[in-house]
C-alpha cells in the first residue's frame, strides 16, 4: 500500500504535491516520488526513503509544472530503492499506483518482446508501458488509458499523466481507494480526503471499477463497462492542519496520552451518562435476535475484536465467531441467516479486512463497522458505522486506535447484554460506572513513566520476551507482544498462559524475560500456577498486576503496579503498560518508533 496524488494546478505544482505526500505517508515511507510536466516533457524527482530526502533532492534540483503526480511508497514488487520507486514512466506516460498488478509477469513479458525496455522491478511498471503501447499504435491518451486498464489484474489505484498534455489526468480505481479533489479552476486526485485537505474540502469518491478524466474545467468519470457515471461531491471533514506532536517526543507518546481524552470522548458517543446506562445506535438488527456474532479484523484492531469476543459472550451469552482477515476471507466460512458481521479497522481501508467485509455482506450479514476514519472505505460499504472518537492516529503503532475500539466494543457487548436479558439494570449500570472510571485510572497509569524507563534497559538486552496471560487477558498478552516486536524489533511473542506447558515453556531460561498480565480475577491463581512454572526454570518475570508479589511465591525482575480496577474494563486499562513498554524500549534502542522498518500505518494491500 502507498499513497498517491496528481494536481491539474494554475501554479507549480511541485511543493503542493510533497505537502500531499506528507499526509499519506502514513500509508508507507520506503520512498517517494513526483513527476511533472515541463515544457511538454515528463520530468521526475525520486528518492529512497523517508518523504524528507525526496525534499532535499527538491531543494537542490527543483521541478516547475503546472501539472503533476506524486507516490510515498511501500515496497511490494523490488527492493526500496530509487530505482523502484515511484512515478515509473516511459518518454510519453508517469504513473504512480497504489496496490499490486497481479498479472504483471504476463503482461511485462508480452511488452518485452514487443520491444519495452523496463527500467525497475515493480508491477507498477507495466501500467506506464502498456499505455504507451497502445499510443504507439496510434491512440489517444484517453483510449490507450481504456484500453490497458481493461488488461490489468488486480488491485489499484493509478494517476496518470501524459508528455505533451498538461491540462489531462486520468485516475483509475480498482480495489484501492481513490477520490477526487474538486478546486477552484484546479483538479485533484488523492488516496484520501485528507491528503487533498489544504487544496479542497470537495470531494467525489470513485466506486470499484471506475475510471476518471480530468481537465482543469471539466471532469468524465466512467464505470467498468465504459458508461459514464455520476458520482456524488461531498464536503470532507478532513482537516487541512497536519496534526502536529505537540510537546511530546514522538507521536505515538502524544496518542498514549491522549487516551484518557478521547476514551471518554467515544464512551460519551455510547453511554447516557446521566442514567448511567448504553445509549446504542440502531444498527438495522434487533439486537435480541441475533444468536451469533462475526467479527473480523487484522492486527490490533484483531485483539480489539478477540477481547469483545470475551464480553460478549460472558455478558450477553452470544457465540462470537472470530478470525483475522485474511483467514475468514478464504476458509469458505458458513455465515447464518441475517447474521452480525463486526469489522473493526482504525483506518477503515485495510485490504484484508475489506475483502472479508464484501465476503460476508454478499453472505447476507448485517454489517457494522468499528472504524476510526468515517469517510473510509469500510465505513462506506458498512450497514452500520460505529466511530471511535480517537482523532487521527499518526504513530504507526496503534495504541489510542485499540482503547478507542475496545470502548466501543464494550458498549456493543452491554447493548446486546441488556437486549438479550442477560444483565440487570443494576449491573448494567455497575458496568457502565466502571467504564466510565477507566479514563481516571488511565490517566493516573500515566503520570508514572520513570518505571517504564527503568525497565526499558532491561528489556533492550532480551533476544526474545514471552507475553502470557489468561481469558480476557490473553488478548492483552497479544497485543503486548505485537506492540513491542513492531517498534523495538525484540522478537516477542503472547501465548496464553495455559498453553505453556504444552510447548513454549522449552523457550524459557534465565536470559528471557516473560511478562505476565494477572490482574487479580477468578483466573488469578491459574495465572500464578503458570508463573511458577516460569519461575521454576529461571524464567525472569515482568508481573503486570495488582497483586503484590509477594503474594505469587516468585521472585520478579519487576512489577508494574497496577491499580485495581473492576474485570470488565482490564482489557482497557492493562492494554496501557503494554503500550508503554514498548514505547520506552524502542525509544531507549533508537528506532524509529513513529514509522517502524517495514510498516505502513494503513494496509492496502493483501
Ligand atoms: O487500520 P486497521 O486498524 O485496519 O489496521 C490493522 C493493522 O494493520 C494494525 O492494527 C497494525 O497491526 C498496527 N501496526 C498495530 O500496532
């Protein structure tokens, strides 16, 4: 997944396009690009890396044109090098694209023998050929477009111009999002609203399959068969200020402390605080009737959901099917009559997580969505969007996403509780007050970072750290591990403590480090049991808890004190220690903790 953009401007376009790809480098960061038009000439300016050294090249070898397309890149097809990165371009077509030609050994062997020469290792790279191909053979820019777009397989969204024409860009969107930017004598194409934010709030969304023509005065948007369509403008919300880190050192330390906040921002969206009660959307399924719940999604936002499996179905009694993404999608999964499917997605365009959407909406399921970016691709294709009101997350990590899920989720499990008969008023009420308590324990977790910091040493030395725990806390292991492996690069893994025994327990000695998350439930002891086993073989332990440890008959290395808090909300509040692990040994190793090796904020592609 990458991010794209294209400007049809009256001014240089050059600066407005890296001001562009600064707000999708979210979407990848292994390097950048940007081709214009100068003097009827194609001219481009790339670089390995981060956006920032694509600026230097800019500062030193500007590019004028009134008319141009950018690309930050992650890498799918090649290496991160500049050789591969994007726009690909022959002397009469640019193009960058966002997703993966999945036939493009084919269609790279056809062009080759017809005389091609190809210059990088991407996919990408036959779209600018193919086009130029057919112009070769005598068509316009516009139906050479057509006809190489119907040859391409896969997932993609393009933008494209062409040497001598600088009042034309084509945009073409195949399973990637794509929208178009609506200016004032001016024309946009952009991944997303908010990469188009500063230029225009008017925005028109291509559906799958569709195509675009623009001009600076005009603009033809056609669907798969060629017919031309309508899409509506909207107004985006999208803000046109980058968010900024504020006093903090990185983003991912802002949007740790923000939780607090923007918690009791989403809890407010699903709870009547004066009656102390879950004030639920309607989300076009009488709640009582639903006898089992999907829910589905990729990474955090998986954990997200596998905690909810936990609530729903102790509180509500409701079987909850649960897989990640791109398992649900392919195993041919029976889905019941009128069923829930739960998808849950910070960004909303995860490819995986899509994909599996569209799979069991055409298996008859009631969608709803737990989403961060409202005007996402998964909100859009949803029955029901349930927000959480975490504001835009930056850090590639999600840490204020997951609490922001899990909130609502909670919300999702109590509204199914009370409709299926499964909890008082009275509890209702307990459980709500103890969700409304959790932004004050957040907030008193992290006043105290000097912990976090001390451990940090200890944890940079470890090869590998084992996360455990059990029931709702196994999630939470999960996430732990996953948190602190992205951004540290420690290999760490969570297993639920009770499996152990059955394999992981060979890993253990006194070189590794194993977290343990127990707050005092009824599966405390267990937990303890397990702990012993560890301890019994020289394991160092990392108690998260608030149990003294005294009390579990094993030494530790360290305890994270933890307030007690009532079980429903663990999930929540023992997600925050996790987060700040991981956060303070990455900081201590040096990484780049913000857009870690590899990563993209946004997933786009399968
Ligand atoms: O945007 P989504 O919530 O759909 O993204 C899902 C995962 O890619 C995401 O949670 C990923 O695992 C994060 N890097 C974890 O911190």
């Amino acid at each position: 997944m990458c991010g794209i953009v294209g400007i049809l401007g009256t001014k240089p376009v050059a600066l407005d396009l890296v001001d562009a790809l600064r707000r999708l480098e979210y979407r990848g960061y292994d390097s950048a690009g940007i081709a214009t038009i100068e003097g009827g000439l194609l001219q481009r300016r790339r670089a390995e890396g981060k956006l920032r050294n694509l600026s230097d090249r800019l500062s030193t070898e500007p590019l004028a044109g009134l008319v141009g397309i950018g690309h930050t890149r992650w890498a799918t097809h090649g290496k991160p090098t500049e050789r591969n990165a994007h726009p690909h371009m022959t002397e009469k077509v640019s193009v960058v694209h966002n997703g993966i030609i999945e036939n493009f050994r084919e269609l790279k062997e056809e062009l080759t023998r017809a005389g091609a020469v190809f210059a990088s290792d991407t996919d990408t790279e036959v779209v600018a050929h193919l086009i130029t191909h057919e112009m070769k053979k005598g068509a316009d820019p516009i139906a050479a477009t057509k006809a190489a777009l119907a040859r391409l397989k896969g997932a993609f969204a393009l933008a494209i111009i062409f040497a001598g024409h600088d009042n034309l860009m084509i945009g073409a969107r195949e399973g990637s999002p794509l929208a178009i930017g609506h200016g004032d004598g001016e024309m946009f194409l952009g991944s997303d609203a908010i990469a188009l934010a500063p230029f225009t709030s008017q925005i028109t969304y291509l559906d799958e399959g569709d195509w675009v023509v623009l001009t600076r005065g005009s603009l033809d948007i056609r669907d798969r068969q060629g017919r031309r369509v309508d899409r509506p403008m909207i107004t985006s919300q999208a803000s046109g200020f980058l968010v900024d880190k504020g006093n903090h050192r990185h983003f991912m330390l802002k949007e740790i402390h923000e939780q607090p906040e923007v918690i009791s921002h989403t809890l407010t969206n699903y709870i009547d605080m004066s009656e102390g009660r879950v004030n639920f959307p309607d989300i076009g399924l009488e709640l009582a009737k639903i006898t089992r719940v999907t829910i589905s999604a990729c990474g955090t936002a998986y954990y997200a959901g596998l905690v909810a499996k936990y609530w729903i179905e102790k509180y509500a009694r409701v079987p909850v099917e649960i897989d990640v993404a791109s398992e649900l999608r392919y195993r041919e999964a029976p889905l019941p009559e009128g069923g829930l499917a739960v998808f849950v997605s910070q960004s909303g365009e995860t490819a995986d997580t899509l994909a599996t959407l569209r799979y069991c909406k055409a298996n008859g399921q009631r969608i709803a969505s737990v989403v961060n970016v409202r005007t996402s691709t998964i909100a859009r294709e949803s029955h029901a969007v349930l927000p959480t009101l975490a504001g835009p997350e930056i850090g590639v990590a999600s840490t204020k996403a997951f609490t922001c899920q899990l909130s609502t989720l909670a919300c999702l499990a109590l509204a199914l509780a009370r409709a299926k008969g499964q909890i008082s008023d009275d509890k209702e009420r307990e459980l709500v007050r103890a969700l409304t308590e959790v932004p004050r324990h957040i907030s008193s977790l992290l006043r105290d970072e000097r912990r976090y910091e001390e451990l940090a040493h200890y944890l940079s030395k470890a090869r590998d750290v084992l996360y455990l725990g059990r029931g709702i806390s196994y999630p939470i292991a999960l996430e732990g591990a996953l948190k602190l492996k992205e951004i540290s690069y420690i290999h760490a893994e969570g297993y639920a403590a009770g499996e152990l025994k059955h394999g992981p327990i060979a890993l253990i000695d006194e070189n590794v480090p194993v977290v343990v998350v127990a707050p005092e439930d009824e599966l405390f002891d267990k937990t303890v049991s397990n702990m012993q086993e560890v301890h019994a073989r020289g394991g160092q332990i990392i108690l998260v808890s608030n149990v003294e440890p005294d009390a579990t008959g094993c030494s530790v290395v360290a305890h994270l004190r933890m307030p007690a808090v009532h079980p429903f909300v663990v999930p929540l509040i023992y997600a925050i220690p996790m987060q700040l692990m991981a956060y303070h040994t990455a900081t201590f190793m040096g990484t780049d903790v913000d857009q870690p090796r590899n990563l993209a904020k946004s997933v786009t592609v399968e």
